[in-house]
C-alpha cells in the first residue's frame, strides 16, 4: 500500500487539520491499513507535543459506592450488583498519605475520585481544602473528579489550586440514554464548560466497548477537540460481574490501538491516556499504546487492580520512554526490587525444564 496516507495523517494533526469523518472511519475499519505504520505516524504527533515522556497517573478512590447514578457500566452505581466495598469519604490523614505515596511513586498528578452525583457546597469547602493543602506538601499536579460540578464549584476549586477537574462523556450523546438515566450528555457537558469558564484544565474520556459505532467514536473525539480537552482518558470496557452492562462490543487489540491513533490524530497536544481496561484488552500488544498515548494509570483503577506497578515501569523503559516525574524511572524501579541482573519474564525466574517438560511424549507411553 502507498506509504503518503500514513505521512499525510501525521503532517495534518501536527498542522491542525480536521480530518474528515470518512478518512476516521478508515482509520477504525479498513483492514488495509497496516497497524505499525499507523501508529508511527500518531507516535510522530506524540512526540513533537510530548517527546518521549509517559505521564504517570495514580487514581486515589477517596469514596466508593452508594452513587444514585444508574450508569451502566459503574460498580458503584444504582443498580449494580458488583461484590465491591462501600465507603464514605476517607479521612484526610488517608488522602494526603495516599497524595505522598502518588509522588513517591513517580505520578505526576493524583486523581481523587468521589462517588455521588456530584459535590455539595460543603464538600466543595472539604476538597478546596485538601487541595491547598496537598499543593504545600507536595510537587505534583491534583485532579478532581465528582461528578456534575456547578460554575460556583468550578469557580472554588480554580481558586484553590486544583490543575484539572475529569468528568468523562463516556459515549456520543444519541447512545447516552442508553446508558445513563439519572442525568443526561447535556449534564456533562454543562461541567466541562463550567470548568473551562473557570480556568481549569478540562480532563474528559470515553469507554470503548459499549455498543457504539466507529461514527460515535469520532462524534466524541470531535466534541473533546472542540472543547479543547487536555486530557483524554481512553477507557476500555472492564466486564465487571454484577453491572448491568459487562459486554457490548467485542474489542480486538488491533482496533483499541486504532482508536488510539485516531484519538491522538483528532487530538494532537492533549494527553492521550490509555486507561482502565488496556491490559485485558490490549494483552500482549500492549506495549504499543505507548505510541499514540503519553500517559497512563499506575497502580489500578477505582475498583479494579490494573498491571503490576514493576512490570508497568519496566515496560515504559524497555519501550525507549522516560516517566514525566522528578523521580527518575530507575530509582522507582530500584525501590521495586528490579534488577537489570535479573533474568525476569512477567516475575517468574529461570527455571529449568524437567525430564517431564522435556520428554512429554516420553511420559504419556509410560502411563499406557
């Protein structure tokens, strides 16, 4: 196949160009083309926007469970049946301990996630608080993430040295109801704006695999693009028993690395993070987000465990990429035990075949 289309999407996104929804769909659908050429020219963007650096991210679930919201794909929400553990806020001796561990562990930005529709004026006061306080101590930007936030809220939280404030689209806003009854797109949308009005960054994402079409994928990355959304957390759909939705899509690694690509060609200076669900559903190719994506989460997700945190760090050095932090990779992975030593394979050490091992053939004749 003739190379210019790959060189062509990469000298677009870098130029700005809006690329139109049928070369998009190409990009998702057609089979023709190569998924490594593809991924080179998203990892071209990348790099003029944010070199070799992975950005760390470090979710902290500072309150779990008893949400009203009846979102589909959420443990926490109304209406699941997922075996997770209930907890009201935690203390703030928990949440700025959990805030020094983010920092020592190479994140550059600690993510506290509350549960419920979204905050009171009194939580507002709490979280202001406990911003300031871990901005003091600590050399790490702060992300909020609490559900729908009001412009006074928005207004607070500015005021009181939160970097970003998340709250995701999630899907296209026709296949919204479908998903989500208690509040609408339009609910959504309305925080994001009240954040940008305020001068907050604006951290917003999708979840892929929730029956939406190439076309809605793309509606979402445009809308993002529009807002001029910092951060994009791609999520890929955790099939966690006991929700109402487990699987919609059946996702390949191929096409999650392709929406990757899409999302940084649409998105070409925002983080790219390759979110909840990149290990399962990325398995052995793995690796390769980190070409369309600079950032991802380390250490897990609100409810679910992610990839082991040394075998995460290994895998962004063997890649060629450094950690965005003012710890550098090798002394977080000399805190993890890691030794270049060491002959390791997903933490399992040599380990010689047996007889057994060596001669199976052998073994099944003397059982006859």
């Amino acid at each position: 196949m003739d190379r210019s289309l790959y060189t062509e999407l990469a000298e677009r996104s870098l130029a700005g160009d809006l690329l139109e929804d049928a070369l998009c769909v190409r990009l998702l659908e057609d089979a023709q083309l190569e998924l490594l050429p593809l991924l080179d020219a998203a990892y071209q963007v990348r790099r003029v926007h944010h070199g070799h650096k992975v950005s760390i991210h470090i979710l902290n679930n500072a309150e779990n469970g008893h949400c009203p919201e009846d979102c589909a794909y959420c443990a926490q929400g109304r209406g699941s049946e997922a075996a997770i553990v209930d907890y009201g806020m935690k203390s703030e001796a928990e949440i700025l301990a959990e805030a020094q561990r983010a920092y020592a562990a190479g994140g550059h930005r600690y993510c506290m996630v509350f549960s419920g529709r979204g905050p009171s004026p009194r939580r507002i006061q709490q979280l202001c608080h406990l911003i300031k306080t871990i901005k003091a101590r600590y050399p790490i930007e702060v992300c909020v993430s609490a559900g729908l936030v009001d412009a006074a809220g928005a207004q607070a939280l500015k005021a009181a040295g939160l970097d970003r404030l998340n709250h995701n689209l999630n899907t296209s806003e026709d296949r919204y109801p479908q998903i989500c009854t208690t509040h609408s797109y339009q609910d959504r949308l309305d925080t994001l704006h009240h954040a940008r009005s305020a001068g907050l960054e604006v951290c917003s994402g999708m979840i892929i695999g929730m029956g939406e079409t190439a076309a809605e994928i793309i509606e979402v990355a445009k809308t993002l693009r529009s807002l001029g959304a910092e951060s994009i957390p791609v999520n890929f759909l955790v099939p966690i028993e006991g929700n109402a939705l487990t699987y919609a899509n059946e996702l390949t690694p191929t096409y999650c690395l392709r929406v990757l690509a899409l999302f940084r060609f649409l998105n070409p200076s925002a983080d790219i993070r390759a979110a909840a669900g990149r290990e399962g559903h990325l398995r052995s190719m793995e690796v390769l987000c980190l070409y369309p994506a600079n950032s991802l989460f380390l250490d897990g997700y609100l409810n679910t465990k992610g990839g082991d945190t040394q075998r995460v760090l290994r895998m962004i050095q063997d890649a060629g990429f450094t950690i965005q932090s003012e710890i550098p990779l090798e002394d977080l992975l000399h805190q993890q035990n890691d030794s270049r030593e060491s002959f390791a394979v997903e933490g399992h050490q040599v380990q010689l075949k047996t007889d057994h091992d060596l001669k199976p053939s052998m073994q099944e004749e003397g059982t006859r």
